[in-house]
C-alpha cells in the first residue's frame, strides 16, 4: 500500500507540471520554470519517501540538499552512472532556473528558458518513475 504521503506529493507534481504547461502557453516564462521546478521537487520528494527515506522534522528536504540526498538513495539502489547523472543534473538545473525565476529580475528568463525548465523536469520525473 502506498504512504498517503507519497500519493500527495505526487499529485503535487501532477498539478505543478500541468500548471507549468499552462503558464508557458500562456507566456508566462517565469511561473512556468518555478511550476516546473516544484514539480519535480515533489516527483523527488515522493519517490524518496516511496523509498524509505524518512523526511526531515519539517516533512520535506531543503531544496540545496535534494540532490545530494537522491544521489545516495540513488547509489544504495545501485543505480547506473548515467541514469543517476540525468536525474541529478535536472535537479541542479530547475532549481537553477527557478532561482533565476523567482529572484534575478534582471536576468532573461525567455519561452526557451521555461521549455527547458518543463523538459528537463519531465525528464527527470520520467527517469523516476513519476511520469
């Protein structure tokens, strides 16, 4: 049986990813790469929990460490390299993107830009099993 958690953040990811597709039809480049990344964020979030990894006290991980964390989990389950790699560096690259986003008005944060941020993070999920 699945941990109610996990189908939350799981849908979650479901409603981010869709909203990020929304905002980039809708020309909203910015909102489309943080919708994006959040989406992933909980894709990640879910599969750890599924799992076994036990969340921080405040119930998910800092967004700096996520990476770091699914690298271990990735390992332990014996993950290819290069499979461990592309989820990784999507990671890396949405929260990357979303800073850029949510934070630097000044940089250019274009329609390319928020494909990017839906590819990558679908990507990723994919490689997760989430999509």
């Amino acid at each position: 049986m699945t941990d109610a958690r996990v189908e939350s953040w799981r849908q979650l990811a479901r409603d981010a990813v869709s909203a990020a597709t929304v905002c980039r039809s809708a020309s909203r480049a910015r909102s489309a790469v943080s919708r994006a990344y959040y989406a992933l964020y909980s894709a990640a979030t879910a599969w750890l929990i599924d799992a076994g990894e036990a969340p921080p006290v405040r119930g998910n991980w800092p967004h700096r460490e996520l990476p770091t964390v699914v690298t271990l989990v990735l390992r332990r389950r014996k993950t290819s390299e290069n499979r461990r790699r592309d989820i990784v560096r999507n990671l890396r690259v949405c929260y990357s993107m979303r800073l850029d986003a949510d934070y630097q008005p000044g940089r250019t944060v274009d329609d390319s830009v928020a494909g990017e941020a839906v590819r990558s993070a679908l990507s990723a999920m994919r490689l997760l099993g989430a999509r």
